[in-house]
C-alpha cells in the first residue's frame, strides 16, 4: 500500500501541472503532509493495541488506507473546479499518514509474539514499506493511475483479517504480558516514573534521546530525496525517469541491505546493537553528504 502514498512523489511538476493543475508548492505537500499525519496518529497506535488488539489495530489502518485511496481518487474528477480538486488529494494524502504508521509500529510487536529472530522478522514487515516506495517510484510515472491505486489497495486491503493475535505458544518472552500504558512508557522516557511503573535510568533515557534524533534525520533525508528527486535532479541534466529509477533504486539498495544484515544481527550481534548502529549510522552520513557532490 505504500505505492499509493508515494505516488505523488514520482509526478514531475509537468506532469502535475497539466493532470491535476497545482503548483509546485502544492505538489510538495502532497508528500510532506503524509509525514505530518503521521506522527500525531502514531500515539494513538499504542493505545489501540492495548485496548483492541493487533486484528482490530491493522484493519482500522487498512480502513484508512482505503478511504485515503478513493477520496483521492475523487479529486481526480475534472468536473471539479481546481481548488476542490486539491482539498480532496490533500485530504487522500492526509489519511494515508495517518494509515501508515499502524502497520509501521505495529510490526516489532508482532514480531515479538510471533518469532524468536526479532531482528529478521521486524526487517520483513518493514521493508514492505519502502518496498513499495521503490515500486511507485519505478512504476507510478509510466502505469499507475488513481484508479488503479485504489483499486489495488481495496483488493489487498481485507488480507487483514487473516492476522491473528497471537500463537498458543509465545515464541519470546519479550510477548508475554501486555505493553505499557502510553503515558507511563512517556513518562519513563524523560526519567519521570511514578512507583510500581517501569524505570529507565538516565543512561537510558539518554541513549534512546540520541538514537531517536539520528534515527529522526536520517529518516527525513530519507524522504527528502524521495519527495523532492525530482526537482533536486532533472535541473542537472536527468530525464525524469531517470530521477524516478535513482530513487528508486536508493530505497531497493537498503533493503537489500536489510536483507543481508537482519541475519547476521539475530545471530552473532544481537548483544552489540550500540556498535551496529555506531557503524552505519556515519555510513548512512558519508553516503548524504556525497550527493552534494553528484549534484554539483
């Protein structure tokens, strides 16, 4: 379902302008507002799971994921006026954040209950993401309508039904007993708990702040390239496609990655994820800052 909140970042301001007459301001935040809808929806990922469950979590997501797809499926009417035409994509996009992040939060609590390999399970229910990140991205431009999007994501959308809650046996621990209360996991986090909650010390109120805020940048460089490829690329000499395929291949490439490393984490590292992180984070960094470089 990815591939219908991405869309828009595969059109060229051409292209946008002509089949839906907005401007390049406008088409930017096409994709910008799926990220703002997401990290207000996000809190109330959690509380769903404690009060529904994991079944319930998911088909409310894919609720939103479809209703996001037809509303902008009407605002590609051409007997509305422009500006109506706008409200509807904006609106379509706005619901797709808020979509995503159930399936995005609910995968490494799923992976708990279910498998022992939690790094390698989490990396395939992630990967589905940007997978189809990098699928839009490649097909969007040359086949895909809005139509077609809805209609994919309505067909796809009732597998949902088929996720069941949990196995008879948990297959870790870390699955047993129920996840914390929002406000008491918020509460520790800025070292805050109240007797009888859980309790983090200032060691690790600390190291989840600094791998939030580098998890936090490097996510948003992420999806700066994917929204704005385009126009960062074709001023320099690319073909739109061209574009396209480089954004592409940039989210095929890390989960490739995701693919060769989750093994290797599960098995000889899962006792030195801090170094892990110390290694690719910079990695990741290097990588960033040599695009200046293309682009110049």
């Amino acid at each position: 379902m990815q591939s219908t909140i991405t869309v828009f970042t595969s059109l060229t301001v051409l292209q946008a302008t002509e089949e839906f007459d907005i401007s390049l301001q406008e088409i930017n935040w096409l994709g910008t507002c799926v990220n703002v809808a997401y990290l207000p929806m996000s809190i109330l990922v959690p509380l769903s799971l404690n009060r529904w469950g994991m079944r319930a979590s998911c088909a409310l997501g894919s609720l939103l994921l479809v209703i996001a797809s037809w509303v902008r499926y009407a605002g590609s009417a051409e007997i509305l006026p422009s500006t109506w035409r706008y409200k509807l994509l904006l609106m379509g996009q706005i619901l797709a954040g808020c979509g995503q992040p159930w399936f995005q939060i609910l995968g490494p609590t799923y992976s708990e209950v279910w498998f022992n390999g939690h790094a390698t399970a989490t990396m395939v229910l992630s990967v589905a993401s940007p997978v189809g990140a990098a699928l839009s991205q490649l097909i969007a431009p040359t086949f895909m309508t809005l139509l077609i999007l809805a209609i994919i994501t309505s067909i796809t959308a009732p597998a949902v039904l088929l996720v069941c809650p949990a196995p008879r046996t948990l297959a870790s621990q870390n699955g047993y007993g129920s996840p914390a209360p929002v406000l008491q996991a918020l509460r520790a986090l800025i070292c805050r708990s109240r007797p009888g909650e859980i309790v983090m010390s200032p060691r690790e109120c600390t190291d989840m702040a600094i791998t939030t805020l580098i998890f936090g940048v490097i996510v948003s460089a992420f999806s700066a390239i994917l929204i704005l490829v385009n126009q960062i690329l074709t001023p320099h000499g690319y073909s739109p496609r061209e574009a396209s395929t480089m954004s592409g291949v940039l989210v095929l490439a890390g989960f490739i990655g995701a693919v060769i490393t989750s093994p290797i984490v599960d098995r000889y590292l899962s006792g030195y994820l801090p170094f892990v992180a110390k290694v690719f984070a910079p990695m990741a960094a290097i990588a960033y800052i040599m695009l200046i470089w293309d682009s110049t």
